[in-house]
C-alpha cells in the first residue's frame, strides 16, 4: 500500500522549500524559486518533475498539496500552479495561496495575531485566526517596502553616497563592495533586479553591528516598518506580531526593542516559515486548507 502524505511549498521566485509530511516523518528538499509571472503552465510542470520528483522517497501517494507561492494572490497564477501541480499529481487535492497566507499559518497558526514579511521586501497582515482579516498595502522598493533588506539597503547607500560615514566606516565599506557612486546609480537605476541589489547591501549591516552609524539605520528603517504598517492595524495594541523573513530574523533585537519602547507585544520570529507550515498542517488535520 502506497503511503499517503501531503506536500506543502513554500516559493520565492528564487528558491522554493518544500516538505512532505508522512504519518511518522517529514522531509525537506529545495528547487528554483516558481514564479507564475515569468514561467508558464509546461515549465512550472517541467520544475516539479525534474528537480522535486526525484528527490522524493518511492511508495508515497501525495493525498494533498499546500502550495503557497509569490505571485499567486493573482486569479491566472494560481490557475497556472493547480494545473503544474494537477498534472504531475492528479489524484491530489491542491490548494494555491500566496506568501503572505504562508506567513500568517506559519506564524500565527489558529490564534489571531499581526502577521509580518521582512525579507527583500516587506508585507503585513491581520490575521484573525482564519483569514486575512486587514493587509496594509505596500507600495514595492521604490516607493515602500519599510524595513525590508531593499529599504535598509537603500539607506545604507544613501549615507554612503552623501559621504556620512565616518572613517571607520567608510574603510569597512570600501573594503568589502570597492564600488563607487557612479556604479551604484548605474545598478539602481538601470540594471534589473534593483531591489534585490538593494537588499544585498544589508549583509554590511549585520556584520557591522554595534557602529552608531548601523544602529541608526537598523533603528530608522524597522521604526519607520513600524509607523507606516504595524500601526494601521488597531488590532496590533492587543495582539502578538509576529515576523518571519532574513531581516527579521537577524535584526530581531531591534524588534524586541521597538516592541518594548512602544508597550506591544512581541510574539515568534522565524527566518523562513516552513517550519510554522508543516506545525500548522500537522496540526490542521487531512482537510486542512490555505
């Protein structure tokens, strides 16, 4: 007899993580990142049966999928993975939802609570416990994403190109990017991926920790997360918020200490939230949806 399991992804347009839980274990594997913007129904099949099939143990029948992807708040994207999906696992019930979704199961799991990403970018949620109750709109890298790596980024490059180190400083960050203002403009301005260059620049900050230059920028960039997201929801003065992304994660002392100087309570930190998914899943029972 074949064992059933489910299968739950978690997917950038990067990477994507996924888990297989059977009735005794789970398993963790890793392909390229899905995005239903950029790959079409045959490619996102050609993905699954190439890169995440052979990684799976023989003799497991996938019962359900919980497939939570970038870009799938979208009506034709979530189309386009339920058909991928469909067609290597046919007899499978699947279920598509967005990163924001896997964000506040991950974090939240059945209790309500403020749900928040803090990666490249940023979002936010209420989550009441069973849905996405409120979401604060962002407004993307170039106009929003506060706190994000791309938002602290973009600031440390803008003391940078004002000449606002100091010495120190300035010789750490010559000697890790030997880069210069011309370059910078050129990789922000007119090259792709800009918000992804941005966000690569967060790297210096977490290893700098301690210079008051750092601080400030940590301190200003999660503040400002705070004042134009976290406080749009009246629910965030009586429920936990909880973060998961790489900013969040490496930078969650200055979480706990925003937190504290504004009196709200500081709930689970996670780096990515599989982890959170595969507990809310086992925990959810076989009929569990997104």
């Amino acid at each position: 007899m074949p064992v059933k399991v489910k299968l739950i992804a978690d997917s950038g347009s990067t990477k994507a993580d996924w888990s297989l839980l059977t009735p005794r274990d789970h398993f963790r594997y890793q392909t390229q990142g899905i995005s239903p913007f950029f790959l079409n129904t045959q490619q996102v099949r050609e993905v699954l049966e190439k890169e995440l099939k052979p990684q799976m143990p023989p003799g497991v029948e996938v019962e359900e999928i919980f497939y939570y992807g970038t870009g799938c708040s979208q009506p034709r994207s979530i189309q386009i993975m339920q058909e991928a999906l469909g067609a290597v696992w046919p007899h499978a019930n699947i279920a598509v939802s967005h990163d924001l979704m896997a964000a506040a199961h991950a974090l939240c799991q059945h209790s309500p609570g403020i749900a928040s990403i803090l990666g490249t970018g940023s979002n936010s949620c209420y989550y009441d416990g069973e849905r996405i109750a409120h979401n604060n709109p962002g407004l993307g890298y170039i106009l929003g994403d506060e706190g994000s790596g791309a938002y602290l980024g973009r600031k440390l490059l803008q003391y940078y190109c004002y000449n606002s180190f100091d010495e120190e400083l300035q010789m750490r960050f010559d000697a890790k990017y030997h880069t210069n203002k011309d370059e910078i403009l050129e990789n922000v301005y007119r090259k792709p991926m800009a918000n992804r260059y941005l966000a690569g620049f967060s790297v210096f900050l977490g290893e700098n920790r301690g210079h008051f230059i750092v601080e400030n920028i940590l301190e200003d960039g999660l503040n400002d997360f705070f004042f134009n997201h976290i406080y749009k929801y009246s629910e965030s003065w009586t429920h936990p918020l909880h973060f998961t992304g790489s900013i969040a994660w490496h930078f969650r002392d200055v979480l706990q200490a925003l937190c504290e100087l504004y009196e709200l309570q500081l709930g689970s930190v996670l780096r990515n939230p599989m982890d959170g998914l595969i507990k809310y899943h086992e925990e959810a029972g076989i009929k569990s949806k997104p």
